[in-house]
C-alpha cells in the first residue's frame, strides 16, 4: 500500500467535479469553492478530481498542464482556510472529430495520475470518429470514463444500443446524481435507473458546478441509496474511485 492510500481517508470521492475557481462554467470564485466542498464534504466526501472542460471551443486554455497548477493552488486555498479535503487533477474531455490530435499536441488529461480519462461528447446522430477517438485511447493504454451518458440528447433509437456496445467494448460509465431526481429531464431518469439496474455504471459523481444548483445532486445521493441500497452507492462512490486514484 502506498504512502498517499494510507493518508486518504475512507470515504467518497467525487470524480467529476468543476470545483476550480473562475475556469469554466463552475465555481466563479474561490468561496463558492469553498461554500460547495464544504457541502459535499458533509455528504460523506473526502476528495474531489478537478474535472474542467477541456478541448472545448468555448475554453480553448484549459490544458492538462494548466489544470495541474490550478490545483495545487486551490489545495493550498483550501489548506489556508482550514478545509481538510483532497483534491486530484484531471479534466472533462469534450470529444469532437479533431480530439486525437488536440491529445497529442496537449497531452492526454488523466484523472488523478491513473490512466482513466473522464469524456463527454453532444452529438444528434453517431459518428464514427466517437469509435476511432476510444479506440485510439485504449491502444495507447487508457481507459476511458463516458461521463453521464444518461443526459445525451440523442434522437436515435440505436442509442441505447451504443451506449450498451461501448461499455462491452469496455469503456467505464460515469452517471450523474442529478440525474436521479429528475432535474436532468425524462430520459436521463429514466436511462439512469435502466442502467443502474442492468449494473452498467462503474461510477457516480456529482458533476458539481456551483453552490447554486447543488441540492438536488445531493437528493440524488439519497435516492441512490433508497432505491439500490448503500453497498451500490458505497461501490459506485468510494470502492471504485479509490481503485481508480491508487491503481484501477
Ligand atoms: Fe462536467
């Protein structure tokens, strides 16, 4: 067992979080940072990997090499102001056609040092360059995390098909807590409980952006573990993040 396991302490981690301060569309500034880890510490939290957009057009800046300062000064804020919570780097890889070469140029943004990478993409229609881009990164040796594939506003009755094909492939999928409670419309609700169901989830997270907005991800933790019971939520929250940070 490493050194780092053993000063972590037994508990949540949040792989999917927009907790940096002014970087993209979450916290704005360093006290709702503050304001909302502190919330998801008192719902059983101990880390969290900073997870900001990247490869987006609207955030052409972020970089793994940015994201990597980024939170070394945020965990030295955090440690300012007395709040005892971990804090890994990563990023939110937004998928387009280009993004093998926008990984070559920039590096490839990993979750916590681990070869996981968390990744989104918004398309209407399936394309083939969303096959190519997975199948480049697990050659390379990544894994890759399909961060809630539940909210995809996807119009083709193949998507579940996709999705279910992905993971056979073994892509790992990341649902939102949010999704849960119906915030995130009707069919990320209803896929999410599917899912659930079916056991293809190897995370949640609380894809937290703002204090704002913060309360039903938290509902969502509960009715996780109402409808599929604390050994699920425990699995989903605190096993399977651990082995993905000390060895996945
Ligand atoms: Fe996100």
């Amino acid at each position: 067992m490493s050194d780092a396991r053993t000063t972590i302490p037994i508990g949540r981690i949040d792989i999917h979080s927009h907790a940096l301060p002014a970087i993209d569309d979450g916290c704005e500034s360093i006290e709702e940072t503050i304001e909302a880890l502190t919330a998801v510490q008192g719902a059983g939290f101990v880390g969290s990997i900073c997870t900001p957009h990247m490869a987006s057009e609207v955030y052409p800046t972020i970089t793994p090499q940015h994201v990597g300062v980024w939170v070394d000064q945020l965990r030295q804020q955090l440690h300012q102001r007395g709040l005892n919570y971990h804090l890994w780097a990563g990023g939110e890889l937004r998928l387009f056609e280009g993004s093998i070469d926008w990984m070559k140029q920039n590096g490839v943004p990993t979750l916590a040092d681990s070869r996981c990478v968390l990744l989104d993409f918004w398309v209407t229609r399936w394309a083939r360059w969303i096959n190519k881009t997975f199948t480049w990164l697990m050659s390379e040796g990544y894994q890759p995390i399909w961060a809630h594939p539940e909210r995809m506003n996807f119009d083709d009755r193949k998507f579940e098909k996709y999705v279910r094909d992905m993971a056979r492939e073994g892509v790992l999928l990341q649902g939102n807590f949010q999704c849960m409670t119906g915030e995130a419309g009707y069919h990320a609700d209803q896929r999410i409980r599917r899912w659930l169901d079916e056991g293809l989830y190897s995370f949640l997270a609380m894809d937290m952006h703002r204090p704002l907005g913060l309360e039903g991800r938290l509902d969502g933790i509960t009715m996780v573990e109402t409808e599929y019971g604390r050994t699920a939520l425990d699995t989903l929250t605190r096993d399977n993040p651990r082995r993905l940070i000390f060895g996945l």
